[in-house]
C-alpha cells in the first residue's frame, strides 16, 4: 500500500513533528531535574519550534496532505494539533482564506478576505505596524466563527477540529496535573512562539503586491532556511502556485524567474524571521518615503 501521497521526502516533515511533539513532553516531564537557566534556553528553542512548525511542517500538509490514506491525514493533523497547540483543521480553514485573499488590501467597508492580511488592521491603504501585528495577532481569531464556518460545509471536520482542541486541552490538563510548574513557566514562550509565527507571516508579505499574482508574496531563496523550514523560503513561488510541492519550488522558481523579475517580485536576503534585518526592505521602506 502506498502510504505517502505526493513524495516519500515527506517522511522528514512527518519525522520532524514526531520529534517535536517528544520535546514539547521532554519540557514538561524534565523540568524539576533541570537548572532553570537550561529550561530558559530550551523555551526560547520551543517558541522558535512553534513558529517552524506552523510555517513549515503544518503550512506545507495543508496544502499536500503528506497521506494517500485518509485516516492517517486526519491522524497526523491530531499529532499536529498538539504539537503545536492548537487546532490543525481550524488552522487549515484560516490558511485557506489567507490565500483567498493573498494579504489583500481592505475594500470600502475596511474588510479584507484574508483574515491574516498585514493590511487588516493599517491605516490609509498601508500595512500595520510590524510590532502590533506580531503580539496581537494571537488574540485576533474567533475559534468560535471558524468553527461555525467550517460546520456549514464540512460538519465533520468541524467536530474533529473541536476534537482536536479539546485533546490538547485535556492533554493540557494532565501536565497541570503533573507539574504545573513547568506548565506555567513555558505558557509566555507558547506565547512568544505564536508571536514569532505571526512575524514570519509579516515579512512573507510585507513589500509584495496584493495585486500581482506573480508578486502577492516575498521569497528568501537562502539554502539553508529553506532546507530546515521545507521550503517556506519560496513563498511567492507557493502563493503563485500553491499546489506545488515544497521539493519542487526551487524548480518553479526556476521556470518563473525572469517573469518574477519583470513583475517585481520582492525577495530578501534573510529568513523571514528577520526581515526587519534585510536590506531590501529597508531599500523599500526609504523609497516609499521618497
């Protein structure tokens, strides 16, 4: 029986949440034996984990569900779901609108499609602060409207997405119950994590054009970022062609590099993450003043 859907190099994503998940109950099960400076130094790699997970291992099974059998789709998304701490099948749903909307400026009424647009929150057509849409883009989703978004068309992966919360959360539980120490300590890294995603997100976008296909992301074709995070780097060549791969968005770079060019297509010579830290942005933002 075939198990993988799309590549057998999904094993490495599929491995590398397995690992994720066993160093997220490393954190809890191993805090009293550990100094707190070495507990501090582990909870900033979990807030980093958070982050590269969502933008690399959860992103890339949305779009090509690692699986040929369903079950172990729905399986995988349960083991995802916890790992990273929230509902992969809500996730999946508020992704789905952000490439509906591809970052997409307001309209008259100062709605946008894309609920994760930078543009969302901005004022006169620019795109927020970079600082206010990292620390309060955790509290911007109703899990409540995804829920009911999701029922009108797919009721069951609605209720599993419900079920998907509600097992994090009574796996939550229990590590309360084990020792709520640790819990506690690692809750603002959770924090921080999906912060630090939300800044991901940011620079994926910030200096593309929502109204060029070619254009609607930013790209970092860094080797080494996009071999660790499963491709994220080539983000315009993924909102461009969503269905692609992440093995072969290096060849489709390839093929649409001087139309990208011609179109303008923003790229930096960093890993999202730091876009504050790329020239080119900052190049942009002093044209934009000029």
């Amino acid at each position: 029986m075939k198990i993988f859907a799309h590549s057998r190099w999904d094993v490495a994503p599929v491995l590398a949440a397995v690992a994720h998940l066993v160093f997220d109950v490393y954190l809890i099960v191993g805090f009293e034996s550990r100094p707190l400076w070495v507990s501090v130094v582990l909870g900033s790699l979990y807030a980093v984990s958070i982050s590269w997970n969502i933008n690399s291992i959860s992103h890339n099974f949305i779009h090509t569900p690692y699986f040929k059998p369903r079950w172990m789709n729905y399986g995988f998304s349960l083991l995802e779901s916890v790992a990273i701490g929230f509902s992969q099948t809500y996730y999946h749903w508020v992704h789905m609108r952000h490439h509906s909307g591809n970052s997409d400026r307001p309209d008259e009424k100062g709605d946008t499609i894309d609920l994760l647009s930078i543009y969302r929150h901005g004022h006169d057509g620019k795109p927020e602060n970079v600082w206010s849409y990292t620390f309060l883009s955790f509290f911007r989703d109703s899990i409540g409207d995804v829920h009911k978004a999701i029922a009108r068309n797919r009721p069951f992966d609605a209720a599993w997405g419900r079920f998907e919360l509600f097992f994090f959360l009574g796996l939550a539980a229990l590590a309360l119950l084990y020792d709520w120490k640790a819990v506690l300590f690692f809750v603002p890294f959770y924090y921080l994590g999906n912060c630090l995603s939300s800044l991901n997100g940011y620079y994926e976008h910030l200096n593309g054009d929502p109204d060029e296909p070619i254009a609607w992301g930013v790209s970092s074709h860094k080797p080494f970022y996009n071999w660790l995070w499963f491709g994220n780097g080539y983000h315009a060549e993924h909102h461009y062609r969503p269905r692609t791969h992440w093995t072969k968005l290096p060849a489709l770079h390839d093929q649409i590099k001087e139309e990208q060019e011609k179109a303008g297509t923003h790229v930096i010579s960093t890993c999202h993450a730091l876009g504050f830290m790329a020239k080119e942005n900052r190049q942009a933002e002093l044209s934009h003043e000029s």
